[in-house]
C-alpha cells in the first residue's frame, strides 16, 4: 500500500510538470523568436545546471551510507547517456517549433506515448499489459483527433516527429538506468549532459546572434521563459519524472505524458488564439481517458 501510495504521489506530480510543460510550447515559441534555438536551450540548461548544484552539495555533506554508495554508482555514465538522448530531443523539438504552432508541436510530441510501449515490447521483450494497451490506443485516437487536420505536414512537423522519437527513447532509456540510482544525482548528470552539448553546439553554430552576444539587452519577457523552463521545466521537472520512473511502468509513465498536447492546445487557445477545434477537444477527452483507463484498470490481476 506504502509503495501503491509512493507511485500514486510520483504520478500526481508529473501530471502537474506536464501541464507545465504544455504551456511551456508557448513561452519557448516566443522566446526563440528573439533568441537562436541553440542558444535558448544552452541558457535554460545552463540554468536547470546550476539550481542543481546546492541540493548536490547538501547531498555531499550528508553522512555517507552503503544505500548512498550504491545509488551513486553509474550516475555520471547513466546521466550521460539519458542526457544525449534528452539533448537530441529537445533539439529537434525547439528546430520544429519554429517551423510550426505550438499546439501542433505539442500535439505530435504525444505521439511518443505510442512508441514507449512498442520500444520496450520490442527491444526488451517486456510484457504491457491490456490495461496500459488499451490506455494508449484511446490516447492515440485521441493524437489523431489532435492531429494535423487539413495542413499538410511541413518540416516542423516533421522535426518535431523526431522529437518524439527521442523523448520515447528517453522515457525507455531512464525505465533501464534510474532504478537504485540517486534521483537527484541522476537528473542533474542529465541536465548538465544537455547544457554542455548546447553550449558547444550555439558556439559553433549561432553565431553573432548566439551566446557572444550581448545577453543583457534581452527583452524581460525572454528571460522569464529561460527561468521557467529552466528552473520548473527542467530541473524540477526531471528530478520528478525520474522519481516517478522509479515507482512506475514506462507506459503509465508515457500515458501521463500524453495529457502534454492537451495543456499545450489550451495554452496555445489562451496565449496566441489557436483554435483547436471539436475534433481536438474530443482527442483530449480521449487521451484523458487512455491515462483513466490504464490508471483504474484491473493491473493486479494482469490487466
């Protein structure tokens, strides 16, 4: 019941990230309007870097333990690897939302609920239940409802479609490594894994408009989007989801992921007019539903 109730917190809390992070399509699609991509993720990374830093100093000076021991081995290589691929997502991500609305963005980042399952069924042989199946299949009509409509697909969105791929090899990725790790140190070797590499790819590639450039004379509004992303969207927000992978299926953990584009259709409603539609509003009552279902279903007994 303990653990059923550790989970059960875990998941509340990354509902509340992923609503964060829907409206966050908004903000990141106005910031780089002034700001290279590269740049913007190399600043929000850089920020989610450095408010890791007192909690891994308090976590130093605690007295050292065999379970502290334990969950410190393979952080740095784990973070590593989980922050490459984290990287390479937002990347595309940002890339894309250039390119395309924010609710668009969003709503095809969602597609990376379908994947998870199919990744880990593939790759790991690893059973999902009927419960969690019939969870994703209401989320993915749910994503077609949500879906494109009559605008062709562009390069945003296809960029963005990359995106997904690599937040569902993310979500796979941290299923494998995060268990017996420390949350906090495991999330901030993640973090600062993407600042370096965003730091090094704007060097290179931004240019004058890039990180040389005078960052003071930014607008008010451009640094607010930084803060946000960086301090709530990124360092709470990966020090929550890879608590909640320790206590979760990677499908439940895809299906909570899945209510992004519906946060991010709202945002997109309330902060820049987009009209999502009925058809959209159906595919979000939809993905509610796939993450109900997959939540209330008869698990215990195997779905």
């Amino acid at each position: 019941m303990a653990g059923r109730s550790s989970a059960l917190g875990s998941e509340l809390a990354l509902i509340l990230i992923v609503a964060i992070w829907g409206w966050a399509f908004v903000w990141v699609k106005d910031a780089i309007g002034v700001l290279p991509e590269l740049t913007f993720n190399a600043l929000r990374f850089s920020v989610a870097a450095l408010a890791f830093l007192p909690w891994l100093l308090v976590l130093r000076r605690m007295p050292a333990s065999a379970t502290a021991s334990a969950e410190g081995r393979g952080v740095l290589g784990a973070g590593i690897l989980a922050g490459a691929i984290l990287a390479l997502g937002y990347a595309l991500q940002t890339l894309g939302l250039e390119r395309t609305s924010a609710g668009r963005s969003g709503v095809i980042t969602g597609i990376s609920v379908v994947l998870v399952p199919i990744m880990m069924a593939t790759l790991f042989s690893q059973r999902v239940r009927r419960a969690e199946w019939r969870g994703v299949g209401l989320a993915l009509l749910g994503l077609l409802l949500l879906g494109v409509g009559d605008q062709p697909l562009g390069l945003g969105d296809l960029l963005v479609l990359g995106c997904a791929v690599a937040f569902a090899a993310h979500v796979v990725a941290l299923d494998r490594l995060a268990p017996g790790r420390s949350v906090i140190r495991l999330a901030a070797a993640q973090v600062s894994t993407a600042a370096v590499l965003f730091i090094v790819a704007a060097l290179l590639l931004d240019g004058d408009r890039g990180p040389t450039r005078d960052l003071g004379a930014l607008p008010l509004e451009v640094w607010g989007a930084i803060a946000l992303t960086g301090l709530v969207g990124t360092t709470l927000a990966f020090a929550v989801q890879t608590r909640a992978q320790q206590c979760s299926t990677p499908t439940r953990i895809a299906l909570i992921l899945a209510l992004e584009p519906v946060f991010a259709l709202i945002a997109g409603r309330v902060e820049h007019g987009e009209s999502p539609g009925g058809p959209a509003l159906f595919g979000c009552v939809l993905i509610v539903g796939g993450m109900l279902s997959a939540e209330l279903g008869p698990q215990a007994r195997g779905g």
